[in-house]
C-alpha cells in the first residue's frame, strides 16, 4: 500500500517537509551547486563509467552505477558489498569531490545530523522506465550514519516504507535539487524509486541523476 505524501509537488526551494522521525526532504537544497555537481559527476563517469550490475541472482539491474570515495557499493554472483576496487578496472574509485561532502554534510546538518563525513557515494543513472526495488541500506557497518540522497534531472517518485517490506509507503515526488536525508529510527527503512515517467529536463535531457552518500564504517 501506497500513500501519496506531496501529490502537488511545487518548485518550493528551501522547504524542509518530514516524511518521519529521522527523515526529512530538503526541497531544492543542492541547485546552488548544480554545475558544479553535475561537472563533478561527468569526470568520476569518464574515470569510472556507468554500468549495469548483476544481482546474485544473476539478473541485471536496469540502473546504471558507478562509485566515488574510499569504497564503491558492487553487486554481482558473490553478493552485495563494499570494495575499495573498481572490479571493472582494477583501480581505486575517484576521491569524493569537496562540492559532493559540502552537499551532504550540509544536508545532514539541516536533517539534524552533525558531523556526517561520507566515505562511499553511489551515482546512479535512471532513464524513463526504469525502477528501484524495496530494499534497506544495509550492507554499511555504521548504522549510527544518515543516508544522504541527492536527485538531479527528470522528476522521480521515491518510496519510503517501514522497517518491514510489507509496511506502508509514502510516495514522494522528487524534483531536480531535491535532497532526502533519513538516519536515526528511520536508518533501516525500506525504499525505492517507482518506474520514471517520459519527461526531459533542460540541463540533463531524459535521464535522472542520483548521488546516495553513505558511511560505510
């Protein structure tokens, strides 16, 4: 079951909206640093392309991903983890880039996070059509650190349910700049993104840009 929390999502920057204890929306948080960000991701993908993984099931996943940071989240037959390696080059994943950790500490300040300092960050890549399955972050030893959550191009709708797959969801439009921060009581939630709609953004045509800011421990 789904509930839509913001069914007329505006362009309302700066708004911090709660979906639920420890987790927070911050409406266009990240636009002031757009180029920049957007400039950053264009040399960590020329570094360490977008691909598709492979879950352990064997099935591929139909996002595109790469990593920046000390460790990069992979997935293949052996499993979900963290590796310091790309195992696509051999080579450690680029740095973290300074407008990427001033964005995420910022967000999690203003989530009411202190001090958060991400050492992983997932960047993935959307087209229309593609999805998110339920699931929780839990493949990070430190549980006490918020997720950060960036979206850049095409609206989405993220889902964000209970600590158990079968609960609820809250279905929340993202726009481009939009920020979600979730940690504490709401660390282990269930979420995910449902299937993009048709649209272009002016900057980043048919595809939607997500940068996920974890401490792996």
């Amino acid at each position: 079951m789904t509930l839509d929390l913001f069914p007329d999502h505006d362009d309302g920057a700066g708004r911090r909206e709660e979906l639920a204890p420890g987790a927070v929306v911050l409406r266009g948080l990240a636009l002031p640093q757009q180029a920049e960000i957007l400039a950053a991701v264009d040399d960590i993908t020329s570094r360490a392309p977008l691909r598709h993984l492979t879950t352990p099931g064997g099935f591929r996943m139909s996002v595109a991903m790469t990593n920046c940071g000390a460790r990069g989240w992979v997935s293949d037959r052996r499993g979900y983890r963290y590796d310091a390696l790309d195992p696509e080059s051999g080579r450690p994943w680029p740095p973290i880039p300074e407008v990427f950790l001033e964005l995420a500490a910022n967000a999690a300040s203003e989530a009411g996070f202190e001090g958060f300092a991400p050492d992983a960050c997932l960047i993935n890549h959307y087209e229309p059509g593609t999805r998110l399955s339920l699931h929780q972050d839990k493949d990070e030893r430190d549980y006490s650190q918020p997720i950060v959550s960036v979206s850049l191009g095409i609206p989405a709708v993220f889902l964000f349910g209970g600590l158990k797959r079968e609960d609820r969801c809250l279905r929340v439009p993202l726009g481009h700049g939009d920020v979600v921060v979730w940690g504490g009581p709401a660390r282990l939630r269930f979420h995910g993104v449902m299937p993009l709609k048709a649209a272009s953004h002016p900057g980043l045509g048919m595809r939607r840009v997500n940068l996920t800011f974890r401490k792996v421990g």
